[in-house]
C-alpha cells in the first residue's frame, strides 16, 4: 500500500491519509476483505505518529470503508458510497468544475484535465 503525504496540503495528515486509502478502496487496489497494515507500521514507514493513523482509521470506519476488529486490525468493508445520491456525488464535482471555470480555464482545457485525470485514476481503462 502506497501512501503519500503533501507538506503543502492545508489539510490534516490523518484526513489525506484516509482520502489515499479511499482512493485504493475505488481504484480496486485494496479490495473487501482485505485486511490494512498495523497502524504501527504505516506510521513508522510516513514518519507520523500512530494517533495520526489511527484517527485516519476511525474516520475511514466512520464513513463505513473500513472494519475494526480490536486485537484484529483494520479491514475493508466497503468500496461503494450506497447512502448518497447522485445529486449528492455530483456536488462536489460541481464545486471544482466551478473552480476550474473561475480560474479563467476554457471549457476544452477542463475538459482535458478531467480526461487526464480519469486515466490517472483508473489507469487505461477510462
């Protein structure tokens, strides 16, 4: 599992951890079932301590992505989002397009940054 930390990102570390796990969880690279490394040895390898990890945990539990067994470890429960609806998911699509269109990007150049992105995020397949 490979995770990354932005020093320049404003937000929290444990909350960019969990958006990277998220991002495995839909990608398809951690799948149902599949049990998280100790909370321990993620924080050792990003140089963060375990509380940062552990928050990241519970906030990813809280959403409904992962299960904590106590003595077990962490597993993932879910990759599907099942109580939002598609005006909800849209929403923040929505928010970064609107972005995107204020910083002044023609509809064409946005267009191609949201290709650029799907084939990053899904690799080929998009």
């Amino acid at each position: 599992m490979y995770i990354t930390i932005d020093e320049a990102d404003r937000r929290p570390v444990y909350r960019q951890i969990a958006e990277e796990i998220k991002t495995l969880i839909a990608r398809g690279e951690l799948e149902e079932g599949v049990a998280l490394p100790p909370v321990r040895q993620i924080a050792s390898d990003l140089g963060v301590n375990l509380n940062t990890i552990a928050a990241a945990y519970r906030e990813l539990q809280k959403q409904g992505f992962v299960r904590v067994r106590h003595g077990a470890g962490a597993f993932v429960a879910a990759r599907q989002l099942s109580q939002q609806s598609e005006a909800e998911l849209r929403k923040p699509l929505r928010a970064s397009l609107t972005h995107l269109a204020l910083a002044g990007l023609p509809r064409s150049e946005i267009l191609a940054i949201v290709n650029e992105e799907l084939q990053q995020f899904f690799g080929r397949r998009a």
